[in-house]
C-alpha cells in the first residue's frame, strides 16, 4: 500500500466520519447546549480527512516513494494496537467504566510509546481524571461510570 493510498483511504474515511455524524439528532431546544452529538466527530473526521489528503498528495523529502513501494506488516504494529485499545473502549467502556478503563489504556499506549512505567502511569491516571472533569462536568458530555455507577453521586 503506497503513501498516495493510504492518504486516499484516510480522507474517505474522514469524509464519512463527516457524513455520518452530519445525521446524528440536533441538541434538544429545551437546553442551553448550542451543539448536538454530531460535533466533535464532525470536527475529527475533518481533520482526518484533511490530514489524509495531504498524506495523498504531498512528497516527502525524506523517502522518495516508487510505485512498487509497499509498507511492511509491521509497520501496522503500533497502529494495530491503538485500534485494538479503541475497539475494547467502544466495548467495555458501559460495562467497566470511563474512569476505570482510560487510564488503563492510557498508560499501556504510553507505555507501547516508550514512556517510563512511571511517568506512563501519572499520566494515565491524571489524564483520565482531567479529561473526566472536562467531558462530563464542563462540556456535559455523558461519559459511561460502569463499575462505579453506585458511587455516582460522589463522581
């Protein structure tokens, strides 16, 4: 799979990214939310269709692509892997929890990343919590508690 195709491939993705959250339900009148569900992936799949555009188009100084080039199988290792980690949040995130759960998968991306186990895991666990607070408290985005639903009233 060439770079030209790999960025073509990125930014269909992106576009449908974009069209599908395009039919997600707008915010109920009754609430003060000026945006529905639909915006953020709509503002990600843009940037990913975008940022695979350029990958189709632009030429790197650093490797001259033939047209018999191809990638490697482990050159997917790592981009293998993060997809796993979003698959298993997508589904056990309802069952285990967002606070339980990120922090986990965090710390294990960092971890695959070369991050010191230590550093890996502060930031796996303060990130998760900062974001928590972000998402749920502040932007009111409804993040799953799993595990810890009976202490809901303390989260």
């Amino acid at each position: 799979m060439t770079q030209r195709f790999l960025g073509a491939g990125l930014a269909l993705f992106g576009l449908a990214i974009v069209y599908l959250s395009l039919q997600l339900p707008a915010p109920i009148a009754a609430t003060r939310i000026q945006y529905g569900a639909g915006f953020f992936p709509i503002i990600l799949g843009s940037v990913i269709a975008i940022a695979g555009a350029l990958l189709a188009v632009a030429k790197t100084a650093l490797v001259h692509e033939e047209e018999g080039d191809r990638y490697a199988l482990r050159d997917f290792g790592k981009p293998l892997v993060v997809l796993i980690a979003a698959l298993i949040y997508v589904f056990f995130s309802q069952q285990i929890g967002f606070l339980l759960l990120a922090p986990v998968i965090l710390t294990g991306l960092l971890l695959l990343g070369r991050v010191g186990w230590l550093q890996a895991l502060a930031i796996g666990i303060i990130g998760s919590v900062v974001i928590y607070i972000v998402f749920a408290k502040f932007l009111l985005v409804p993040l799953p508690l799993g595990l810890l639903t009976p202490w809901s009233g303390w989260i």
